[in-house]
C-alpha cells in the first residue's frame, strides 16, 4: 500500500472519529480534531489560516480519493484493497453526522456534509458492500461439569446474572447458544 493510500485511510479514520460539537482542522497532510484553547476559536482558526470552507473543501477531497481508490482496486481485482476503502468510507458516515450537529446553524455546511453522506452511501451501494457483522456475547453456556462448583455457587451466580465460562463449544453452536448477530 502506497504512502498516498495510508494518509487516505487515517484521514477517512479521523473524520470517522469526530463526535458532536468537534470541528476539524484540515490545514495539514492529515486531518486533525480541534481541542479547545484559551484563543477564542474564530480567532484561533483566522490566525492558522484555517477556514469552514477550506475543511469542507478538504473533505471533499478526501471523499473524492476514497471514491477513485475504491474504482481502482476493482479495476486491478485487488478485493481486499477494495474492501478496505470501502469500511473505511463506511465508518466515516458517523462521523459526518456529528459534523451535521457541530454545523447544525449553519444550512450551507450541513448540505455539503449531507452530499458527503449520499456519496460516501451511493459507493457503497454501488459495490453492495455490508459491514462484517458483529457478534455480541449476552451469556455464555453453563458448563457440564459440576465438579468446578457447588449448587450454591451456580444458584449465586445465576442470581447476581453474571456469565460463567462453560464448556468449549464449536464456532456455530456456540453462536446459537450465546450470541447474537447484530448489524
């Protein structure tokens, strides 16, 4: 993976890692989440040279690189390259929904970030791509063999309904007894 295509992917992190109210700075090679300081933050920015316009501008960018990384590696058949870009753009809508609250007074910039969001959506759809779903551990087996524990240790644990480590299982029944697949 090329230099350009590892600053792609930490930028599309960083906007992925944005929450409410935060602003970016995208004066540099890569993108940066503001932290307060004693300057008040018009003046902050206006002293760094640093713009809304240039940050959506940026980000524009950025998007429009991800796009024509994701085309490219189709072209090349290089799936996992592919794959890649595209959780990577998949993880930056969050991100871009915090940006629309940070903006929230602002009409211009949430219907930049909103154009943003079909983007980075269309591609997606595009490529049929679907998370890797996840699975949630909501309780473990109790285990066959009593010899661990008295009667009164398991009723104690089933009361306080706290997990107990049980037998070891295969992948698929341990999933129909315990887990819970969640898109």
């Amino acid at each position: 993976m090329s230099t350009a295509e590892k600053r792609l992917l930490i930028n599309l992190r960083i906007v992925s890692a944005v929450l409410p109210h935060q602003k970016l700075n995208a004066k540099a090679e890569l993108l940066a989440v503001e932290h307060p300081t004693w300057l008040p933050e018009a003046l902050y920015r206006f002293w760094r040279g640093d713009t809304r316009e240039i940050c959506l501008r940026r980000i524009e960018e950025i998007i429009s690189e991800a796009i024509l990384s994701v085309e490219q590696a189709g072209r090349m058949n290089d799936k996992k390259k592919q794959k890649k870009f595209l959780t990577h753009i998949f993880h930056t809508i969050p991100g871009f929904q915090n940006l629309k609250q940070t903006y929230a007074d602002d009409a211009t910039t949430v219907a930049k970030i909103f154009l943003f969001i079909e983007q980075c959506q269309d591609i997606l759809a595009q490529h049929n791509y679907s998370p890797d779903r996840c699975v949630v551990v909501n309780e473990l087996p109790v285990s066959d063999d009593s010899s661990n524990g008295t009667e009164t240790d398991e009723e104690e644990l089933k009361s306080k309904n706290e997990p107990r480590l049980g037998p070891i299982v295969g992948h698929e029944q341990w999933r129909s007894k315990v887990g819970k697949v969640i898109n």
